[in-house]
C-alpha cells in the first residue's frame, strides 16, 4: 500500500511538472488572423454568385428597356405576345387577334427570338 501512495505521488508530480513545461495556453494569433477564413468566404460568395446575377439583371433591365412596338416577347408568367404599346411602367401586349393585356415591365422574361435561338442546336436541325 505504501508503493502504491510513492508511485501515485510520483506519477501527480511528474504530472504537473509537465503541466508546467506546456507553452503558453492564453497566446492566441491576432484578431485579424482569426477573420481571413471569413473574408474568404465572402470574397468566394462574392465572385460565384453575387457578381453573376448582378450582371444577369444588368442585361435583363437593357433588354426591357430597349423593347420596341412589335417585339414578341414572353412573360414571367408563360404569356406570349407582341409588344402594341410601351409606358413608364406597363406594356401593352397583344396576346390573339383583338386581346390585348397590360402587364408591367418588369413581368417581361424573354423574347421569343431569343428562346427559339436557344432552343435550336448550332447544326441548325431541332
């Protein structure tokens, strides 16, 4: 019993001896350096998705804006029709002979030259 209270006291010391050789436990790195994995972050946030849909929408509000009468378009909402008449805000289509809509400028998706531009491969056959 007494070697078991020797080597228990030995093995406590040789414990906090090593306990006292560790580095420092409170030095932390710089504030600055604890920030750059979300700088990171944001800056690859950033150049995959924020800058491409700004851009997307740069070119959708040149499309609309640069509409004429008689450009068939389509809307948000699936309505294909030609364009009879432009205001600050709405667009008159034309949707059938006779039926004609106003909807707002913005409900413009896509025209119909550019859909069907699309839809046909480059070889020319659908």
């Amino acid at each position: 019993m007494k070697s078991l209270i020797v080597s228990f006291l030995l093995v406590a010391g040789t414990v906090s001896t090593a306990a006292a050789q560790t580095p420092d436990a409170g030095a932390q790195p710089p504030a600055w350096m604890s920030m750059m994995p979300i700088v990171f972050m944001f800056a690859i946030f950033y150049l995959l998705i924020f800058r491409p849909q700004q851009k997307k929408e740069k070119q959708r509000l040149e499309f609309i804006n640069a509409l004429k009468r008689g450009d068939e378009v389509i809307t948000a909402s699936g309505l294909v029709g030609r364009v009879e008449g432009l205001t600050e805000q709405f667009i008159t289509l034309e949707i059938a002979d006779g039926v004609r809509v106003k909807v707002l400028r913005t409900a413009i998706a896509s025209s119909v030259q550019a859909l069907t531009a699309a839809a046909v491969p480059a070889g020319g056959k659908a």
